[in-house]
C-alpha cells in the first residue's frame, strides 16, 4: 500500500522510480527524495478521450503528477482523509474528494442515470452532485477525503444500505443506486431540511459514508 495514515488529515505515500501517482493540485504538504510534480492535463490515466469526457461532465479536477524517488505527504483544506485500497474493482467517487491515488488506476467519467435510471439523474439534480461521477478501476490505492471522518458500510444481496445523499462520499463493487423519498424520515430524526430523499443501494461491494452532510 502506498499510503500510510500519519493522521486522520494526512498521509504519507512512498514513490517508487517508474512509477507515477497522481494527486489534487496544491494537495503537497512536504516530500522527502527527488520528487518531480507536472501538471497532469489529462487528469489521469484514460487518454485524451477520458480527458474531454471528464471536462464535458465538469469531472475534471485538474491533477498534478508525482514521480521520482521518495515520500510525499497530503492534505488539503482541513478534510479528513480515508484510505481505499482496490483490488480489480471499480470505485465511483466524485472528482473533488479525490486526494491521491496509484498512477495504475485507470480513470473515467461514468453518467449516474446509466446506474439508477431516471432516479440516478434525480439524484444528481437534488444532491448536489453531478449527473457524472469519476470512476477509478485497477489495482493501488485511493485517498478521498471527506467532513468528519468516514466509515465503511458493505453491501450484500438482501442487505440493502440506505445513505443520506449529502453524507455519501463513494462505493465501489456490483451496486446499483436509486433515490427514494423518506416520507418523514428526516423530520422524524429532528433534523428537516425540505429534501425528504434518501440513496438506496443495493448489490454487492461498499460505500463509504462521511459523518457530515457538509460537501467539499
């Protein structure tokens, strides 16, 4: 893992020669070793088309490439960080609670409707959110970050997680979303704000949940 947690807001990761990461602009807060940082124009691996994809869907967070031999330490504006580690699998997060991540995930720009239908492009009007999210793909690590701190909720056929939409941060895994009214859930917690929806997810994987409807 390239990622090591030195607080709850910062962590450390190793860079390697040959090997690239890529990281929020203005996310370094030190380094150690020859480390070189290039603004990344295509925002990551994908290629010039995933590129466009990402700028036309406003999922384009400019990056800055890592390289050379050393540790680097990120934060940014006070967020907590967490940590995902992917193995094969798909995460879908938005693209400004990305902090760093391995330059062997292969980033994209995946429109939510094709995940929940008519409710997914529901989702995205009343959340906040894009219609768009970015996915990462591959093997490495992920450091997104989040309001108060994160957990990890997993998804089972069967056991179905219901999120606040503004506490949503990412899932990863076979999920599909779909956004439902809570018919008073709010107003029953004691804490009504005249959204009234809530995101179902159902399927198999995780999603990750921060402790704070406050976005980025």
């Amino acid at each position: 893992m390239p990622f090591r947690e030195i607080n709850s807001k910062m962590v450390e990761a190793t860079v390697v020669p040959g090997q690239k990461m890529f990281s929020q602009r203005g996310a370094m807060l030190a380094y150690r070793g020859e480390v070189a940082f290039t603004p990344n124009i295509q925002g990551g691996q994908g290629g010039m088309r995933s590129m466009i994809g990402r700028r036309l869907a406003n999922e384009a967070t400019p990056l800055m490439t890592v390289e050379g031999n050393g540790t680097v330490m990120f934060g940014h504006g006070g967020h907590h960080i967490h940590v995902i580690n992917l193995s094969g699998d798909t995460l879908y997060v938005e693209a400004d609670r990305l902090l760093a991540f391995d330059g062997t995930l292969q980033q994209g720009t995946m429109f939510m409707g094709s995940q929940g239908g008519v409710m997914g492009m529901v989702r995205g009007q009343v959340t906040g959110q894009g219609l768009f999210t970015t996915t990462l793909q591959g093997h490495g690590a992920v450091a997104v970050m989040a309001h108060g701190g994160v957990i990890e909720l997993p998804i089972a056929p069967g056991r179905d997680v219901h999120v606040d939409p503004q506490a949503y941060v990412a899932h990863h895994g076979d999920v599909r979303n779909k956004l439902s009214t809570a018919l008073g859930w709010r107003e029953m917690v004691g804490r009504g704000s005249g959204e009234g929806f809530q995101l179902e997810l159902s399927g198999s994987g995780a999603v990750y949940v921060q402790a704070s409807e406050e976005k980025l």
